[in-house]
C-alpha cells in the first residue's frame, strides 16, 4: 500500500509536466546547425545561407553562446542581411575576443588601401587563436597592400603548414602552374586558384618566374599597382588607374548597371595586361576557373585552350605541338595523388576541392571522334586538330566523376537528368559518344593507357615502352588487344560497321 500512495503522485506529475511544460516535447525541436565554413572550403548558393542565418539565430536564442552569435554572423554576412552591420557590432561588443566577429568585423572594408583598423582586428584575431586561418587569409593581402614581403611570407607559410588547403587543391595549382612557359603571366579567379599558387610560387619555389595575377584584386585600389611593381609590364600609370575607377563607378551609377563577374574594373584592366605582356614579349594564359565576360569573349575565342588554362597572347608554336607538349605533362608530370583522397571521396557535393575538380574534365573535349576513327582503322594516331588533351589519368576522371556527380531534377513526376553548361555532361549525352566512352573504359588500366599513349598521344612503341617502363613486345601484344576488344564491343552496339 505505500508504494502504491508514492507512485501515484508521480504519474500525475508527470502528466502534468507533459501538457504544460513549455518547452515540451510537443514543441519545435531545435538542433545545431550545420557549422559555417568560408566559401574557399564550402560553397551554397544565397537561399541556402538564409536559411542557415535564420537556423543560427533560432539556436542562438534557444541557447545563447558567443560560437552560436558568431555562426550566425558568418552566415548572415553571405545572406546579405540588411541588418547584419547593426548585429556584428553589438556582437562583437558582448563577445570581444571572439576571433569570427573580430574576422568578420575586418572584412567591412576589405580591399581598401592601407586599412590599418581592419589588420588590427585580425591580428588581434590571430592572436587569441593562432590557428584560426580565415583571418591569415585576409592578413596575406594587408601585409602585400603593405609591402611587408616578410609577414606575407610567414601567413603563406602559415597556411601551407596548417592543411587548410587539401592536396586536390594543391595538386590542381601545380599542375596550372607546369603547363605555363617560361615567364608567364597566369590570370586567376578566386581564392582556390590563387593562395596555393603563391605558396607554390613563393615559399616552395616552384615556377617562381611566373607571376599570379588575381582578377578580383584588380578591382581594389592597390593591387594593380602592386602586381607592377613586382615585375608586371606597366599596364596603367597612378593617375590613369583613378581616373579610370572614377570614370567606371559614375557611369555604373548613372546607368544603375548590374555588376559584373569580373567586378568594375577587373576585366579591363585585365585587356590592359594582356596588351603591355604582348609588347614585352610575355605570355598571358586564363585560369580555366576564370568566369568568361563579353569583355573577355573576344580574347579567349582567339586563344588556345591548353588543358587547364588558356593562352590570350600569340605564339608562334603550332598549335598541334602546344597541345602534344601539355599532353606530355599530364602524363609524366602532374600531380593527381589528392584526386585518390579519402576526403575528397567523401566530401560533400558543394566542397571546394570536388567543385575544383570538375575542372579537369571541363578542359578537355574528350577526344571520341578520335578514338572511333583509330578503332576504325581509318587513321592511326591523332593529328592535334582536336582541342584540349586526354591523359589516361584524366579520362578515368572525368568519367568517374561524371557518373558521381550527375544529378536528378524532377519534371512532372519524371526523372530527368540535369543537362547544365558542366561539360562532363556533354560526355554523356551523345549517345555514340558514350558508347565509345564506355568500351574504352571496359578495358583495364594496362590496355587503356597504350591505347590513350598510341593513338591520341602519338607514341611509338618505342615511346610507350620507354614511358610506362614495359618490353616493347608487351607494348604491341596490349594495343593489339585492346584495339580488337573496342572494336568488338562497338560493333556489338552498331557504333562501328
């Protein structure tokens, strides 16, 4: 009978508790948002941040915490919120040490000249959290703005040794930075094109006779002059460059003209460069990450797409050899080890390094037709007339992540796939292409690339042989085989007669 006069009350209790509790469990469940990250590493879309803004301040007024008001800025800076000024400074005032407002807090007048309070805030940053890399990010362009070429050296350096930057990153800047010839100008996008080849270029020596031109730089006040005085042919003189940012920004406002990709000045002043590297006798190539504008249409029409850059200024190398000499490089010289990562496989479709990655395939216009006559037996080797270049490696890449990366988009109850401007859609949509595409790839490694050496890269036996270390009877027995598998398969599929 006691325990019995004891439980009573509790069930009651508990009843209670549970109709009129509020925070019940009949209310909004309120979980943690997914953690912002700067764009170089992830990058969403504006709804998508948003949302996430809005998530933020719902956790963060459910439970108050400096990390949960710092998200919430991050992602209210990428949303655009109106309000977002008023909030970070009565942000940073509750929470002064927190290195993400202080960050975000340097960033208001990003690209000025000599801005003296915005490295305050981010040194102070560095300071409290020596590894908190975003702010040494942003350090990298005080400390040039400065002219302080030894702390530039030592965020640099910074940022190597912290990892932030995956391999795949890496990897693809080194091998934009071989296909380049001596002396080179390289025209970059954003910060995945840009930071790992300063590294490369100034800490680890590699291709230092090339110099990195950043397009978004070019649209603040300093930067054109700097890339000058560090060895670019003069494009523009002081006066000429303020009269041209003040000429630009009235007839933007006078027009109410959208902005464009490039930014206000970036692309002409990038024509500029490209004309004074002609009369210096220096070669300009665009990053293949290089949004193209109509200011820039003309130029690159009249190019030549060498793999992952294109060149804008003449040269009196055929074409044909240009291409055999980039064909060469991604063979014997590129990088791709990241490409194998257990991260990268693993990363979200918006990561930085599977965006980068796309790339590769987009560089090339995956040599089919090539391929159909070769296994025809119509022609033995390529003539160079196709542009881009196809290692093995690359190949298998593209084909890879085209599968991966191919998405679905509903259509009245149907399942379509998404046909945007990626090129690697382009792989897949041609149905003879495709078919060729997959006999080559049902081939293995060894057969697959004697063929890619024979018939695309031009090789003799001789050459094959040298190349994958392999006895010349070997080299001929595999191209003999794989030649008849493919043939085999297509005539199966009517591709062939």
């Amino acid at each position: 009978m006691k325990r019995e006069r004891i439980w009573i009350p509790i069930a009651a209790l508990i009843v209670f508790v549970t109709i009129f509790a509020p925070n019940g469990s009949t209310g909004k469940e309120i979980v943690r948002p997914e953690e912002i990250k700067s764009r170089r590493q992830v990058n969403y879309c504006d709804e998508t941040y948003v949302k996430l803004a809005r998530l933020w301040k719902e956790y963060f007024d459910k439970y108050p915490s400096e990390y949960a008001y710092a998200n919430w800025m991050y992602a209210a800076r990428y949303a655009g919120d109106k309000k977002y000024p008023e909030l970070l400074t009565k942000g940073l005032r509750k929470y002064p040490t927190n290195p993400t407002l202080l960050y975000l807090k340097a960033l208001e007048n990003l690209g000025a000249h000599n801005d003296v309070e915005g490295r305050k805030y981010l040194e102070r940053a560095i300071a409290l959290d020596p590894d908190y890399v975003d702010a040494w990010f942003v350090l990298v362009l005080h400390y040039m703005d400065a002219g302080d070429e030894e702390r530039l050296d030592l965020a640099l350096r910074h940022l190597l040794e912290s990892g932030v930057i995956n391999d795949e990153v890496m990897d693809y800047n080194y091998n934009m930075l071989v296909s380049l010839d001596d002396d080179a100008i390289l025209i970059t996008n954003g910060d995945n094109d840009t930071y790992p080849g300063w590294i490369l270029t100034r800490i680890l020596k590699v291709r230092p006779d090339v110099t990195i031109v950043n397009r978004s730089l070019l649209n603040s006040a300093w930067y054109p002059m700097y890339v000058i005085e560090h060895g670019l042919p003069r494009f523009i003189g002081k006066n000429e460059l303020d009269d041209l940012r003040n000429s630009v920004l009235r007839e933007s406002k006078d027009k109410n003209a959208n902005p464009s990709p490039g930014g206000p000045f970036g692309d002409t002043l990038i024509l500029k460069i490209i004309e004074s590297a002609k009369r210096a006798g220096r070669p300009v190539y665009l990053s293949r990450t290089v949004y193209v504008t109509d200011k820039l249409k003309d130029v690159t029409e009249k190019g030549r797409e060498l793999g992952l850059v294109t060149l804008v200024t003449p040269s009196q190398v055929p074409y044909a050899e240009q291409l055999r000499k980039v064909y060469r490089k991604w063979v014997e010289t590129f990088r791709t080890g990241g490409l194998e990562s257990w991260r990268l496989k693993n990363a979200p479709p918006k990561d930085a390094g599977r965006m980068l990655l796309l790339n590769y395939a987009a560089a090339d216009d995956v040599v089919q037709e090539t391929f159909v006559r070769a296994l025809g037996a119509s022609v033995k080797h390529s003539t160079g007339t196709v542009q881009g270049f196809l290692g093995t490696i690359a190949y298998r890449l593209a084909l890879k992540e085209a599968k991966r990366t191919r998405r679905n988009v509903k259509l009245d109850g149907l399942d379509l796939p998404d046909r945007g401007n990626d090129a690697l859609d382009s792989i897949l949509n041609d149905e003879r292409d495709r078919l060729v595409a997959k006999a080559i790839e049902t081939l293995d490694a060894e057969h697959r690339d004697v063929l890619v050496l024979r018939f695309y890269g031009g090789h003799s036996y001789e050459g094959i042989a040298s190349i994958l270390q392999a006895p010349l009877g070997t080299v001929k027995s595999r191209i003999f085989y794989a030649v008849k598998s493919c043939r085999q398969i297509l005539r199966q599929k009517g591709v062939l007669e």
